[in-house]
C-alpha cells in the first residue's frame, strides 16, 4: 500500500521525469501576497510566473505545498475530508505545456502510478470547455457519458487573494462503488454524496483576474494542477476518512493513548479536531505566525480554543494540544525540517496560549450553559449581541464558538448585535488613545500631498542647502514664520531624517543668512514627505527663501550607532534562539534601543550574555557597513530581512554588514561597527504575547547609565562607611544581623504571649459548659496562634479558642476546639465557614480546628464577635 510519504514522493518523481522542477513548499504566510492570510492553494507562490510579472528562470514545476483553508472550519472533524491544514500535490506550466499534457499525466499518474482503474474515473469539465471534451474523450479515451460538463461554480478557478491567474478547470473523480452512493438515479460527480470522489483539479489559467474583478487575458496560458494529499490517501489506502491515512491515524493513536479512550462513537469527532487543528497550528506557528486577536492570528486562536473545548469534551481539562507537538514533529519533521527547529518555540506558543484560555473556559461554558438555558424557558431562538460579545470579550470566546455551541442547541446568535458591541469598544479604545491627534495627522497628510516628495540627503550629509516649499503654523499654511513662533517647515531637500521605521526624528537647526535661526525640535516623515517641527529663534522665515538645514551632529552620530547596534542584535538574537526570530517592532533613539521580536520564552541569563557576547564581538571585530539600493524582488532574492506586514516600495535600500547582517532599511547607519564601541542589554521583557522586548544602550546611554550606578556605590560606600569592593559583605553582615534580631524579638514576643494565656482564659466567655476564649493579635501568625490555642487547651478541657490575627494586611482567623467542646457540639469548620465571609474571605478545616484567612483586617473583631455568638447558640 502507498504510504502517504510513498505519494508525496511518486509524485514529484512522476513529474521531475517530465522535466519539471522541484520546488520547496513556500512558507504558510505568504510573503508576497497582503490580500491572502494563508497560502491557501499550490499555485500561490507561483503566482507572480502566471501574470509574466517576473523573468521565468523554469517553465515547469512541481510541489507538494502546506497549505490552510478557513472556509467551512466549523465541519472541520465532523465530516470525513475537511481540513484546515493540508498539503497540495501540484503541478504548473508558466506558458509551457497546456490542457493536452495536463490531462495526460493526469491520467497516466492516475492510472499507472496509483494505479486507479479506468473504468472508475470520472471527470468534469467547464460547460463550453470542447477542448478539454476531445482530449478526455479522443486522446484518453474516457467514454462520452463519463465526462460530466460543470458550471462556474465548480470547474472555474477563481484567483488566490483578490486577483491573479484563474481559468476553467477540469476535474478527476474515483467512483468508489455504488455502496457509498445515495442510489439517487442521477447520482453523478458533482452529487453531494460519498460515491464520486474528487480528487485532483487542473485548472487552465487563460485569465487574470484584477482586484476589480475584471478578467483580462494572461500574456502566456499556463497549467495549474491540485490534489490533496490526504484526501488522495483516503483513495489509495482505501479507508474511510482523513483520519485513518497513515500519518493522521498516528496522531489520532497518540491520543487516545494518553486520554485511554477508544476511538469510536462520541470519541471521534473530538478526536478528529484536535487531531487537524493541533497540526494546522503546528505548521502555522512554525512558519511565524502568532495566536491574537486579529487577522490571521484571530484564525490559529479559533482554532486552538475550538481544539480545546474538544479536549474538555473527552475529559482532558489540562493543557494538552501543545504535546501533540512531538508526535507531528516525528512524524513530517522529516519532510518539513522548519517544524523541527522551532517546535520548542511552537510547544511554548500553544501551552501559553492553552493556559491563558484554560483559566476562563470553565466559567465561560457555565455561563453560556446559563444563557442557553434561559432561554430555552423562554423559549427565545437568539443569543443576544451584548451576551456574545461579554463572552468574547471575558472569557476569550471566539464568536464563531459560541454561534457552535448555539447552534448544538438549536439557537443562534445576533450577529449585528455583536458587531454593535464590538464596535462601540473599539469607539471607546480609539478615543482613549488617540485623543486630540487625529486633526493633526490629517493636516500633515494635507501638507504631504501638497508639497510632495522631500530629497533626502542626510545619508551622506550634515548640512544642506535647500528652499522653504511650504510653512504651516496651527494647522494653516502660512507664508511666514516670526520670531518665537512655533510652527512646520518643509524644504525641498533636507539634511533630516524624519521619524519612520523606528528610529527617531532628528534634531537641529534651519538657518539662513541675516541670523536667523529655526529650532528644529522633531521631524516627521508623512509619505515621502519629511516635515521639520519647531520654534523661530531669531528673524523670520519665508516660503521660498533658501535655507541650510543642519542637523545636531552628536545625537545623529549616537543613533546611527544604535541603529547599526538594532540590526547587529537582530543577527544575534537569530543565531542564538533561532529563525523564527523577526522584527515585531523597534525604537532607535540617540540615547537608547529598543526591539520588539517574535519568541515566545523569556530569554535565560546565558541566552541574553550570549546575544550580548556576539554584538560586541562583531563591534569589535570593526566590520564596514554598506548600503546598496536595489529591487524589492532582487533584496527578497537575497534573503535580506524585511519587516513583516511592512510595505515596501519597488527600490529599497539594504544594510548589510559583512556577511552577519543584512536588512531592509531606510535608516542612518555607521559606516563601520567600531564606531559603536560597546552595547549593553539592559532590560528583557513581554510586552504582549508572542513576542519578547529587550532595551539596549551604547556610547552615550550606557555612559549614563554607569554614572548613575557610579553614584548609587559611591552613595553606599558613604553611608556603610566602607570601600566600594566591600559594599556586598557589608550588606550581608548587615542583613544577618537584622534576621538575628528579628528572631530574638519574635521569641520575646512569643514569650510574653504565653504569659498574656492565663488573662484570656479569665476573660472568657462560658456557654453552656464551654469557656468561648476569643481574642484579636497583631502580626501573630497562623502557627504562633495554633501554639497558644494548644496551649489553652491543654489547660481547659471544655474550650472553644477563637483567635484573630491582623498579618500583611490581611486577616487571619484561628479556630480551635478540645474534644469535649466537639462532643457538646461545637464545629470549628462550620463556624470559620461562616464567619470568614466576614473579613472577606473563605477557608475551612475539622470541627477542632480551622483556619482561614481574608482581605479585610478591620472587620477581625467583628468576626471573633460573630463566632462568639455562634458558640453561645450551640
Ligand atoms: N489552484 C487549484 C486548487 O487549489 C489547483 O491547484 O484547487
């Protein structure tokens, strides 16, 4: 039997023996492609060779691509063939070989490699596609009644994304016996039932779709073939659904070993969704992307919270999905060796994001087990907008789960109300922290289009000499600018690098002959627009007038060096924790650094030191640092590294520094790392999930950062009245001795407690035969309290000891019993039950004795007078 690996590797063999090239699977996101959240389909990374946009350098290919589809993710597990992972077996021919060769090989492969018999294939062709009919019916010699003529909504492909190559498409069907059928007589491909299962699609690109929707013909026909690798194997191995393949199956085994279930009945849909989301998160988080609340993370989020109400559904209620990543990886690391470099990182993501869940799901389900069922008394149809959206919103329920859940009770969910909901929350977000700047944008946006593209010359100079284009001042433009008037300049060329890919404006002067002088206290970047922010110091300023523009030379020179320090760490941080590491945001000032990146653990001492080690190491290696300008598509080619979710323009600039960095960028750097002398991590944190955030300095910062810890030990070597290199046995001896003391006083204290027994005893109160001894401490805790009631109790045989303790703010009550006071009826646990809702919290214990603690010390004595009360009605 084939294997699925067997068919993966037949055929791309079938096809490299047909002169076509082996192309590796492209990533899961699509680089290329902003209209797509996934590759959805083989022919993606191809698509650029469809529209003839790129110089072909093969004409043939073949591949077997991931691929993720969000359509129907509902049915996914319930049904027998839906997927959201899968892979794609493909073929494509970029103005080559067209439908002639496409059906043959079909065929062949078909036939004599998988070995289908003849009599069982079907095909579908588009309605008027007589071309496809002759070469199915004459050259292959498919009977006239086996070849069924579908309309656009099954045998026409439209584009991957919002455009690209499409055309009409034919397809191959395996009739698996009347037995799986509906008996219907007109039961044939393209019928809803289990007989005729398609199987492979060849679509004959002729058009190209624009983001209009209108079609124009491609320069070059092209062939672009998809079959999907499970549902081929369900064929070939001839088993009933995805889930029995082989390399499925192995999962499915995975887990009903560790829940020791039986995959059968109830078990199976469970066990199918998390069996096809654990490994469609796998891949996805392997290939970069994240769990979030947008976009595609909004999908893998979906996905494993739709995964895990399923394990809770079979009884596992701990974070599970993310050790099914081991099984996956054994089991395609082979084929997909990325799954094997990052599957620690993958394991991190996925129990992360598993615990965060777990934490509300319990509560969630209750409360929409609430929902549901009032208004099933009611009998109401309709979950209400405002419940969804608390749902989401508290308790991390994905819409689409509870429209599930819903729908498993007949119900259903006010959509709009939802929508209502969320969007009066964004309203409020927006409002809280964009506050008055929205004006201001829209006027700087005005200005750019208006004064359009500024020259950027600081690159290579300092000062330069230029004209006033536009002046504005209160969001007007003005034609002059006087002295102590703040307000916009922007030249036709400038020295100035305005604020954008994270590194900061510069700062600087705008001066022009007579004295008269412009501080530049920030400068933007709108479009290709630079903007100078500021004051007039002296004179005035005119449209037209020719100016310099010279920029604060030390504080360019500092953040040129951080900046070179930003790409050097990013290298760094690649080597040391791995590739999936990719800028997720970053700072570049004069005076510091800071870089967002994706990695999901917090970094260990040694990881920091290291990542540290190499930066200085290349810094001090001397290394040049060049730029070069050149295609977007040349740079991706070499594999300079790009922001992701950045757009970047046709030409684009590259820093590359030896062969350790090389990165997209716009920004100002040193010409050679020497000159960043030396970088220092200071910090490393998260400032959300999935990514990690370190703060740096170099030259300047981290000057200022020793001198401020200079004066801290020059302080400390002062007040300890010790040379700075003894300040830590010092502070040792110092801190023994404070634990000594504390002891000693904690003793005395005990001590006197001890003697204070007799007066408490005197002071109790007798309730039918039982001395109630209560009484309230202060920074006694739950031991030293426990000592004194076994002390009391060992002197009086018939007693009820409350005590309350006032510790850290918090309230600690004590309750103890003897065995006679048990016998008359006291119980401790029951009282403390009721009680402790009095200091504002819960605890418990046996009927001689209890503890419990809460958040509200002031109310101690009105507890201890609660239980006095309680004991008197025993
Ligand atoms: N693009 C087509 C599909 O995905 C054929 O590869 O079905």
């Amino acid at each position: 039997m084939l294997m699925i690996n067997d068919l993966r590797n037949s055929f791309l063999n079938f096809f490299k023996e047909r002169d076509h090239k082996i192309i590796p699977s492209s990533s899961l996101v699509p680089k290329e492609d902003p209209t797509l959240l996934f590759t959805t389909a083989g022919m993606v990374q191809f698509k650029p060779m469809f529209a003839g946009s790129v110089k072909l350098e093969y004409r043939r290919a073949a591949s077997v691509q991931k691929c993720f589809r969000t359509s129907d993710l509902e049915n996914v597990g319930k049904t027998k063939r839906h997927c959201t992972f899968f892979e794609m077996l493909g073929n494509f021919s970029f103005g080559d070989y067209f439908k002639k060769e496409a059906i043959r090989w079909a065929w062949d492969y078909s036939t004599d490699t998988l070995s289908f018999s003849k009599d069982d294939i079907w095909v579908s062709i588009y309605l008027d596609d007589d071309e496809a009919f002759e070469i199915w019916h004459k050259d292959i010699g498919v009977s006239e009644n086996k070849i069924i003529r579908l309309g656009k909504e099954d045998n026409f492909w439209g584009p991957a994304g919002e455009s690209g190559a499409c055309g009409p498409c034919s397809e191959l069907y395996l009739d698996r016996g009347a037995e799986y059928g509906c008996s219907s007589p007109d039961c044939k491909p393209g019928c809803d039932c289990e007989r005729f299962l398609e199987y492979w699609n060849l679509v004959f690109n002729q058009y190209n779709q624009d983001v209009n929707g209108k079609l124009n013909p491609l320069p070059q026909t092209g062939i672009d073939t998809g079959m999907g690798l499970e549902r081929l194997a369900t064929l070939v191995q001839n088993v009933d659904s995805i889930y029995e393949t082989d390399e499925l199956y192995s999962l499915v085994k995975y887990i009903c070993n560790e829940s020791s279930l039986k995959y059968e009945n109830d078990n199976i849909t469970p066990i199918n969704i998390i069996v096809e989301h654990s490994r469609a998160l796998c891949f996805a988080i392997s290939d970069g992307a994240y769990p979030s609340n947008e976009g595609r993370g909004y999908v893998l989020r979906r996905l494993l919270r739709r995964a895990l109400r399923f394990t809770r559904m079979i009884g596992i209620t701990e974070p599970f999905i993310h050790k099914i990543v081991d099984p996956i990886v054994e089991i395609m690391g082979e084929c997909y060796p990325e799954l094997r470099k990052t599957s620690s990182n993958v394991k991190s993501v996925i129990q992360g994001e598993e615990k965060r869940f777990l934490e509300t799901l319990e509560i969630g389900m209750e409360r929409l087990s609430e929902i549901i069922d009032e208004l099933k008394q009611k009998q109401k149809k309709q979950i209400s907008g405002k419940d969804a959206f608390v749902l989401y919103d508290t308790y991390g329920f994905p819409l689409e789960m509870t429209v599930e859940i819903a729908s498993e009770s007949d119900l259903e969910v006010d959509m709009s109300g939802f929508e209502i909901e969320m969007n009066i929350q964004k309203e409020r977000g927006k409002q809280s922290w964009k506050g008055s700047d929205a004006g201001h944008e829209k006027f700087f946006e005005s200005l750019s289009v208006k004064a359009g593209e500024t020259e950027f010359t600081g690159y290579d100079e300092n000062i330069t000499e230029s004209d006033i284009l536009l002046i504005g001042k209160d969001e007007d433009i003005v034609d002059c600018l006087c002295e102590k008037e703040t307000g916009i300049i922007i030249t036709k060329a400038t020295s100035f690098y305005g604020e954008a890919g994270g590194q900061v404006g510069d700062r600087g002067i705008i001066k022009s002959s007579g004295g008269n002088v412009f501080k530049v206290t920030d400068t933007k970047r709108v479009n290709n627009t630079i903007i100078h922010e500021g004051e007039v110091q002296s004179g005035e300023f005119k449209t037209n007038d020719m100016v310099q523009t010279e920029i604060e030379n030390i504080e360019r020179n500092l953040t040129r060096a951080n900046h070179t320090a930003t790409h050097l760490l990013q290298a760094a941080l690649r080597k040391t924790l791995g590739d999936h590491v990719h800028q997720a945001g970053s700072r570049v000032e004069p005076d510091r650094l800071r870089f967002d990146f994706t990695h999901f653990n917090p970094m260990s001492r040694e990881e920091i030191e290291e990542v540290e080690s190499l930066v200085n190491h290349k810094i001090w290696e001397s290394l040049a640092v060049n730029t070069e300008i050149m295609t977007l598509d040349k740079a991706t080619e070499t594999e300079a590294l790009a922001v992701f979710d950045e757009k970047y323009e046709d030409i684009v600039r590259v820093v590359g520094i030896a062969d350790y960095s090389k990165e997209l960028c716009g920004g100002t750097h040193v010409d050679n790392t020497g000159k960043i002398g030396i970088f220092k991590i200071l910090r490393e944190a998260s400032p959300g999930a999935g990514v990690r955030r370190i703060e740096a300095v170099t030259l300047k910062g981290l000057w200022t950062k020793n001198k401020a810890q200079e004066n801290i030990l020059h302080k400390l070597s002062k007040e300890l009245n010790v040379p700075e290199s003894d300040i830590p046995y010092k502070v040792e001896s110092i801190i023994n001795r404070l634990n000594n003391l504390e002891k000693e006083i904690k003793k005395q204290k005990r001590e006197s407690l001890v003697c204070e027994v007799d007066s408490m005893i005197e002071k109790a109160v007798i309730t039918n035969g039982i001395k109630v001894i209560s009484h309230q401490f202060e920074g006694i805790d739950t031991d030293e309290m426990r000592r004194l009631s076994d002390i009391i109790r060992s002197k009086e045989q018939d007693s009820l000891v409350c005590f309350g303790s006032k510790v850290n703010n918090k309230a600690l009550l004590l309750f103890a019993a003897t065995n006679n006071a048990v016998k008359k009826g006291v119980d401790c646990g029951k009282m403390l039950k009721q009680v402790a809702k009095i200091v504002g919290g819960g605890g418990g214990g046996r009927k001689d004795m209890a503890q419990a603690g809460g958040n509200n010390p002031e109310t101690i004595g009105k507890a201890l007078e609660e239980a006095v009360k309680l004991a008197s009605n025993i």
